[in-house]
C-alpha cells in the first residue's frame, strides 16, 4: 500500500470573493508523488534514479499496493520553500549522496486528503513573480489542471491508495504518461527513462489545462488548452496518447511571437524588465458578466515600477488582427496567420475552457526544463531553423535549453510566485 505520508508547507495564498480587500486564507502546499522516494515496507526501493525495481514491477505484484511514498524534507532534498506569501522552487537540489532531484512541482491544498479546487470563470489571478535567475531554457509555471479533487482515489476504487494527500492524479492536456501511478496502477510497463529520475510508462492521462503563466527571463506564454471531454481521460499506449483528446498546442499568447519583441525582456528597455519583480493580472471574461456565462475572452494586463502595461495590439498579417486579449476570434486569426490548425475551436473554444474552469481545477507551480524540444517552443525558434510565420518566439539561442547542459550550468536556478490572490473582476489590484 503506499501511504498518506506527506509533509506540507502552509499558506501563502490570498482570496478576495468580495469587493473588499484580500484576505488571506492559508492553502498547504504538497509536492507531486513523482518526486517522493518509494520504498517497499522492507526499505528496499520500489524505484531508483529512473529505473523501476523489477520486483516490483511484474505480473504478480504491483507497486500501487507494496510501496511507500516518503516523506520529504521539502528545502534540502526537493528545492522547496514558503516565506510568509512567497513560494520559492529551485530547479536542481543535490543530496549529500550527490543525487539530484530536478524540477519540483507543487499544488495546493484545501484539506490533508484533497485539493482546493479553483472556478476563475468571471474572475481574476494576480500574483508577484520573480525570474531574474530563470535563464534561457527554463520555464517557471504557475497553471491550473482538471484533476479529481482527491488526487484519483474514488476513481481508483481503493479507498487505500494514495491520493491527495500525497500529491498523486496529476493530468494536463499533453496526454502525460510519466505519472508512476494512474488510476490506483503502477505505469511501469514498458517504462522508459529519459532522464536522471523521470520516464515514461504506457499509461497517460489527458485534461483540460489553463496555463496562466509560462515563462522565463526572456519569453513568456498563456495559454488554454481544452479537451473534447471534461473529464479526466487515460490512454493506454504511446500511440493511443499521441491522439488529439486535447488541444495540446493550445492559442497561445507571447508577444514576442506575435509581433512584439519590446514587450518583454531581461533590460529596462523592455516594457517589462523581467531583472525585476512585477505582477501578473488574468481575467476571465464571460459574455454576460455573470460566473454562469460563457467565457469569451481571457485578458491579462502586468504591473511593475507602480505602472499598468497592456497587452500590445499585435496585428501579424491581418490587419484586423483582434490582439490585446485571447478571444475565438484571436485564436483564429493566430492560426490563420502561422498556418497551423484551429484545435480550439473543434473542442468547444473558450467556452469549453470556461467549463472546465466551472468544474473545479487543481493549481500546480513547477519550474523545469524541457526533454522533448529544449523549450525552444517558448523562447527561440521553433521548429528548429524556420523562418515559416510565427517560428521567432523569443531571442534565445537556437542551441540552448539542453536538458543535460541546463542542469550544468544553472542548477542554482529559482523562481519566487508571491502575493498570489484570486477575486472578482477588478478586485485584487485595487482600483483599475
């Protein structure tokens, strides 16, 4: 059996449902179950660096029933830290062994066994952000996904496994088949690592996605990313997760792919100079103002040196071009403009997010570095070399972001969210 065993760090965040000012209310924070150590009841591992022990991973025993997830020292093994209403994540923590652990990934709570569930539609996130030591190659990320309340626990059908509590049932619109552990099984069949402590199983598992913030100190992205279903959906085999459950490219929003490299930038000739700290607004608009409407729009607005900065109009090849905010009409129009396919719009469009949104979504901050594509999706050029529409995301180095160089070079690398807060329209930063 593994284990409720879980050490949290409590509270920084603020909720405002009210005209009145936030008030703070506490959520604990639980780190995802892929970077606990497991160990069967005897002390020997169940899983090591990026490999399954086999005696755990056979026909007649599964690890889902044999094996503890451990405790953590959240700061010393995992790069973990709350101070007051700052949460810190680093990206590489090494053990007096000289193992690492990479990336850490974080949700919040809302009681010892369940996750607080967030519904944004006609509402609003404001958070502080500081990424003056995320380099190229690196994102921070702070999102919501549609996961089960309890981590998958009622899902399962074994009241005893692991759920929440321990930071278990992650799911997000890519098809993610490096959980250890979906639907109360081990997904060690067929596992295949691809990196120091991760890899991949059989098993993955889709669902719908709000990616409020992605980015580093020179490129940023939001970007939603629905599912024809609402609903948490597994795939059995890389090729059944290779399907389009998802919009898995998403409409995304970076002003530097769509026209504006002054926006952002580490410099003060950068609207914003991401050396320093500065606020992040998104609202969710429904189309009749009500928390019951459609969502239509999804608008963003940063805060820094006591200044308001607006999304700049982009207008790409269209001079028509709707650009300060993400709408259907702007999805269209981007793909239109850099020759790719509306998924979106086949999903359900802004609405089907805004019902995903009304269901309840987990959120997650992580800080990690990209094995498949180097992050140059967000911050170089992508596909690799083109010069096709909307291949320029950003100004780093076609050949930076390497996994292996990344760990290297920037392991002191962090990232510090702060002053998080949630509300109505127009609440969480005073008078706009």
């Amino acid at each position: 059996m593994v284990y409720r065993i879980a050490l949290v760090l409590t509270g920084f965040l603020q909720t405002s449902l009210t005209q009145r000012p936030p008030m703070v209310g506490n959520a604990d924070i639980v780190v995802d179950i892929n970077r606990r150590d497991l160990r069967s009841n005897n002390g020997t591992h169940c899983y090591k660096g990026n490999q399954w022990n086999p005696d755990f991973c056979n026909d007649k025993v599964d690890a889902s029933k044999e094996c503890i997830a451990e405790p953590a020292d959240y700061e010393k093994t995992l790069g973990i830290k709350t101070n007051n209403d700052a949460l810190t994540l680093r990206f590489i923590t090494k053990s007096e062994h000289g193992t690492i652990k990479e990336g850490p990934r974080v949700y919040a709570l809302e009681s010892e066994n369940k996750y607080r569930m967030y519904n944004l539609v006609n509402k609003e996130i404001a958070f502080d952000i500081d990424l003056s030591h995320v380099p190229c190659g690196l994102t921070a990320a702070l999102y919501f996904s549609e996961m089960d309340s309890d981590g998958g626990v009622q899902r399962s059908g074994d009241p005893g496994l692991a759920g929440a509590g321990l930071g278990n049932g992650y799911c997000d619109a890519q098809g993610n088949r490096g959980n250890k552990f979906v639907n109360g099984k081990s997904n060690c069949k067929n596992w295949v690592p691809y990196a120091a402590t991760f890899g991949k199983g059989d098993l993955g598992v889709f669902c719908s996605e709000m990616d409020i913030f992605e980015g580093n100190s020179n490129s940023n992205v939001f970007t939603p990313h629905v599912c024809d279903t609402l609903d948490y959906q597994v795939c059995y085999s890389p090729d059944d997760c290779k399907l389009s459950k998802c919009d898995k490219g998403g409409c995304d929003y970076n002003a530097f792919r769509l026209g504006a490299p002054y926006a952002y930038g580490a410099g003060d000739e950068y609207l914003i100079n991401t050396m320093k700290k500065f606020t992040v607004l998104t609202q969710f608009i429904t189309h009749d103002g009500t928390d019951t409407g459609p969502l239509v729009a999804i608008q963003r607005a940063y805060y820094q040196d006591n200044r308001r900065i607006e999304l700049p109009m982009v207008n790409v090849t269209n001079p028509n071009f709707p650009g300060g905010n993400i709408t259907d009409d702007f999805c269209q129009a981007e793909r239109n403009a850099f020759q790719e396919e509306n998924v979106l719009s086949t999903k359900g469009g802004l609405a089907q997010m805004g019902r995903a949104m009304a269901n309840g979504m987990v959120m997650a901050f992580s800080i990690w570095v990209d094995h498949g594509t180097s992050m140059l999706w967000l911050d170089s050029t992508f596909p690799p070399y083109s010069t096709g529409p909307g291949a320029q995301r950003g100004t780093c180095p076609q050949d930076s972001g390497k996994p292996d160089e990344m760990i290297n070079t920037s392991p002191n690398a962090y990232v510090i969210f702060s002053n998080i807060r949630t509300g109505k329209i127009n609440t969480t930063m005073g008078r706009q």
